[in-house]
C-alpha cells in the first residue's frame, strides 16, 4: 500500500512512539531492527482505518 501524502505519512509517523524522541520530532530509534518495516506496517495500519472510516461514511 502506498501512502497518500507526506502529510498522510508523517502523521502516521508522528503517532507510532517508537518514531518518536523525547521532545523532539520524527525520528527512527536505533534499535529497532527495521525500523522501516515497522514505519511501513503503522502506514498500512493507519491506511485500513482510513478506508474503513471512508466505508461506514459511505
């Protein structure tokens, strides 16, 4: 799944504490062992929720 915007992906980012640096902005801990993988199952995640939201407004 791709993201939508930068927006859509910081965002997503920005709510996953592993991303997250005590006071500080968007960053990937070291010792994560993929700590892209693990970005990239948050933005599915989110992305479900999205398309689920977007079906019950339907």
């Amino acid at each position: 799944m791709g993201v939508d915007s930068a927006g859509d992906f910081a965002e997503t980012a920005k709510r996953d504490s592993r991303f997250q640096a005590p006071g500080s902005g968007l960053i990937a801990l070291a010792d994560e062992p993929d700590p892209w993988d693990v970005l990239l199952e948050r933005i599915e995640q989110e992305q479900a929720r999205m398309m689920a939201r977007h079906r019950w407004n339907d």
